[in-house]
C-alpha cells in the first residue's frame, strides 16, 4: 500500500535534450520503490542523476538526457518531495553498489571536503559507510579502509583517515558520539574477527596483506585455500614478479554453495590472494565463492583498492561486453556509467579466466602474453 506522503497530484513538463517539452498535463505523481510515474511518464531513479526541489518545484535532471518538472504540488509538496527524495536516494545506493546486506543506522550531517560540506547522510553498515549526499551520488567507504578513527574540531567532526585522502563527517550535532561509536564498534568488530581467525593482527577487510608482513604466509594461505584452487593458487604464486598479498573479504555478495578450507571461513567471508606478474595484477580467492581468476593490467595497489572500494562485488565485473553496453534496460547501468572503481576495473582486465580443464592452458598463453610485452 502506498503511503499518502508518496502521491500527489501535480502538473508535469517532460523536455527533451534540446529542452523543448514533449509531454506535459496534469495528473497524479507516485512515488514507488524503483520509479517516480505521473500521467504518461515513468523515470527510473537509476536515471535521474540530478534532484531538485525548491519554491514548491521539483526538478529531475534524466540520463540519457532531459528534464522532468512537476509544479501545482501545493501542500503535499515538502512531504512528497522528502518521499521523493528517500526513494531515489534508497535505489541510486544499490545502483552504485554502496548497499549492505544487513540494516545500516542512519545519521544525518554533511560530509566536509576542502573545507565546504555538504548536507549528506551517513549510512553505517556492518561493512561499510555509505556517504549519500543531497547533492550528489551515494559512495561507500568500507570499514577495512579506515586506517583510523579520530575526533576533531579542525574541522569538527568524525574524521575518517584512510590510505587516501581522510573523509570528514560533520554537522552531526548531538547524533556526534552515537556515529563515531557505531563506526568504531563495527570496525573493531572486524578487526577483532580478523585477528582471531589468522592468529595476528594487521589484516583488514579487503585489504591484502604482504608476504613480508605476514607470519608464515603459505602456511596461512593454506589454511584458507579450498582443495580444487590448490593447484591454480600454486601456479599464480611461482609465476609471481614481486610481492604477494593474502587477504580476506566479507562479501556483500556471496555465493549460495560456499568453497571451503581446512580452517573454515565465517559466513559471508572469503580468503584471496592478490599476484603482481609482471604488467598484470592477479585476484584469485582461495575459498568463499567458487570465482573466476582475475587478470588485471594495473599495479597491485590501484587493483586492490579499487577492489576494496566495490566491496569484491564480482557480478558487474563478469559482465561481457554486450551485456555491458550501457542501455535503459540494463539493471547495471548507473554503476556501469558513473561508479570510478567499476570503470577502472573493468577496463584494466585482461582476462577472466573460469576454474574449468582449461584453466591451466589459459593462465600459460596469459603469463606468456604478459611476459613477451
């Protein structure tokens, strides 16, 4: 049923990309979970990259191109509108990726970039930060990123350092201690798991760590590597040019049927190895889902940042050329055309190579092709 706050009647005024008006009239304006309708007119939220509303207006800048104007909203406009607002926000979080599998607490404050903020709200998840701007796109930062957790008044706020630049989350008034407490309780939580799995401390989330940091690092990855990725996890080390990381990852999108080590994994978590070969950074994991070996042409520390800041969602990343096209119709298409670290992946891969007879033949031609380059 739908709430009386997600539909009003209103005028609307559809334009084209040259802003000449294609559809107008008046009829009633409803709010659902994936789309905004009124008359004649569906728009996905994955398609409206731009939400304005203001002096009893509200104004959607449309991908691929256009405007879709609804006015004459009268009282219901600030209700509708916040409705509006929520709904899009809400569907544009999983479009970009930057969704949980668990219920995030919810605050409200700006984030503080270059010294401006800009009104925002923080979404903490078991996992991750998801930042969802008023003004801009939604992006995560995940738990395993933060490298420190600091309280300051330069600018005042929740500062986040990372391996990056430091996020800042401000304005949060007396919502201040609550965010910083749910951010750390989290973060420990898994650092804490973490640590008692491998007996040491140093890993985070998705991040991967050296071999020259790790105590006893094949005994370790051993310990975590399913028995039929055994074979490919020896062949991707012997053919290492430098350093290999060993890391682990709670998946926010796991596989029903989970591989499994002899020391077994916690529900939704998965171990890999990231493997510098020459150009070519390697992602192979060990056990978790039953994935692909990735082949990236990229240094190991852009691979795997990027790979921390999509969360290891493996999904976007097999899609085919075709079934990657950008189109109104693809479920993929906001992340395929505006999430940075999906873009880059995607275009620094060089091969997917599926855990079949074949594998060995197809790493062989890969590694000679990377070393004749």
């Amino acid at each position: 049923m739908i709430s009386d706050a997600r539909h009003a009647p209103a005028a609307f005024a559809l334009s084209n990309a040259d802003g000449a008006i294609v559809q107008s009239g008046e009829s009633e304006a409803v709010i659902g979970d994936d789309t905004l309708t009124v008359g004649p007119v569906t728009v996905s939220y994955l398609d409206a990259d731009v939400l304005r509303a203001a002096d009893y207006r509200i104004e959607l800048t449309l991908w691929p191109a256009g405007r879709l104007v609804l006015s004459q909203l009268g009282r219901r406009f600030d209700a509708f509108a916040q409705e509006l607002r929520a709904a899009r926000d809400q569907a544009r979080v999983a479009g970009l990726l930057a969704h949980g599998i668990t219920r995030p607490e919810v605050f409200s404050g700006a984030v503080i970039a270059d010294g401006a903020p800009r009104s925002a709200d923080f979404h903490v998840f078991d996992t991750h930060v998801t930042i969802v701007p008023a003004d801009g796109d939604p992006w995560q930062l995940p738990l395993g990123a933060i490298t420190a957790i600091e309280e300051r008044r330069d600018p005042p706020g929740v500062h986040l350092q990372t391996r990056g630049a430091p996020v800042v989350l401000g304005q949060l008034a007396r919502q201040r201690d609550a965010c910083q407490a749910a951010i750390v309780d989290r973060r420990g939580a898994q650092l804490r798991l973490l640590a008692e799995l491998t007996g040491q401390a140093g890993f985070s989330d998705g991040w991967g760590v050296g071999r020259s940091d790790v105590r006893d690092f094949d005994g370790l990855a051993g310990r975590f590597t399913a028995p039929n990725r055994t074979s490919s996890a020896g062949a991707v080390l012997n053919a290492s040019t430098g350093e290999p990381r060993l890391g682990f990852v709670q998946l926010l999108d796991p596989d029903a049927e989970q591989l499994a080590g002899s020391t077994p994994l916690p529900q939704n978590w998965a171990a890999f190895l990231l493997v510098p070969i020459g150009a070519m950074t390697v992602l192979e994991m060990l056990a978790g889902p039953a994935a692909a070996t990735y082949l990236f042409r990229g240094d190991i520390d852009g691979v795997n940042r990027d790979l921390q800041l999509m969360h290891f969602r493996r999904a976007p990343l097999a899609l085919t050329a075709e079934q990657a096209e950008v189109t109104p119709t693809n479920p993929h298409r906001l992340a395929l055309r505006r999430l940075e670290p999906l873009q880059r992946l995607r275009s620094m891969t060089v091969g997917r190579l599926i855990h079949n007879s074949g594998w060995d033949d197809a790493f062989r031609a890969r590694e000679s092709a990377v070393a004749t380059v």
